[in-house]
C-alpha cells in the first residue's frame, strides 16, 4: 500500500455545504466512470498548483454496466467528473469547499471559501472555474488551464478566481488563481 494520502472523492456533501448528497454521489460516479476508460483503482494522480506538484491516491468503484450506461454521455460525465475532482482537489490542496453553484456569465462553475468560513453572500466567495479532459496529455491540460482562467477573465465577478482542470487519463488536476480584477 502507498504512503501518499488519498484524494477524497467520496461523501463530499459532508464537507462542502453547497453539495447535496445525490449531487455528491452522481459526481463521484462519473469520476469513476471517467477514471475507468483508462485506468483500474487505485490510481496516483499529480495535483499541479503553485509551480508544486503533490501526488494522491484516490480510489473508487469499479462502475458497472448500468453506471457506465447513466453517464454515457462522454462530455457531460467528463464535465460531472471533474466537478467532484476539483472540489477535492481544492479541499485538499487550499482548505476551500463548495459552498454553491456559480450563476451564467460569471465566468465560474462554483463559488467555494475556506471550510471554516462564516458565509454571508456568495458574492464575498472565490469563484471556481471547472473544466475536464477525458483524454490528453499534460499539454491539452494546460492549455485548456490557460482557456480557464481567460473566461475566469472574463466573468461578470471582480472577485480573485481559480481555474482547475482534470486530466482523467493522464492522471493529473491542473489548479491555478487568477488575481483580482481591477
């Protein structure tokens, strides 16, 4: 067994509030079935952030033929599955958690804030920008990161952003901030 710690995809409701546990089980499901084109748990996977790389263990349910048929749709379940790999990442990495969705046009997919944060509004939270890969190399990962944090950019929010994109075969999370716009 390896020493690295895991990268906790599982139960995340339990500690992002702006997750409900169908949302959190359907996001781990995809991740699984997105994982499962290319590789059999448990796998490695690079976490990529401030010029460091960490490496974690994540595990997960092998999916079966009916999970497998539910996220059929390569692009929405690649998108799903990404959404459940950054949150952890982000949890992991940076001690933030979802703490809801993103409206249309602010450039984002979720607004998180540090786990212990006292929530007013969703307005003084760091927007997250998702994006996933099915296949590619660390290349097509960090260009779609650059393609990220340009919409982030662009967004109706002046708020400080961060971009994460999930690389499923090649086992990596590209995570980056965008600074205040100003």
């Amino acid at each position: 067994m390896s020493d690295l710690p895991y990268l906790r995809i599982d139960r995340l409701h339990e500690r992002h509030p702006g997750l409900t546990q169908a949302l959190s089980d359907c996001y781990a499901e995809a991740a699984s079935v997105c994982w499962s084109r290319h590789h059999e748990p448990p796998i490695n996977v690079s976490l990529k952030h401030d010029d460091t790389e960490e490496l974690r263990v994540v595990t997960f349910a092998i999916p079966d033929g009916q999970v497998r048929k539910a996220h059929a749709n390569e692009i929405d379940a690649t998108e799903t599955g990404a959404y459940c790999v950054s949150l952890a990442a982000v949890e992991d990495i940076a001690g933030l958690v979802a703490v809801g969705r993103a409206e249309t046009l602010t450039g984002a997919d979720w607004y998180v804030a540090p786990n212990d944060a006292e929530i007013e509004d969703l307005e003084s939270c760091i927007p997250l920008e998702v994006s996933g890969i099915s296949s590619g190399a660390s290349s097509d990962i960090n260009r779609r990161l650059r393609e990220n944090l340009a919409q982030a950019a662009r967004g109706d929010s002046n708020l400080p952003a961060i971009a994460a994109v999930v690389g499923f075969k090649a086992l990596e999370v590209a995570i980056s901030p965008l600074g205040a716009k100003g």
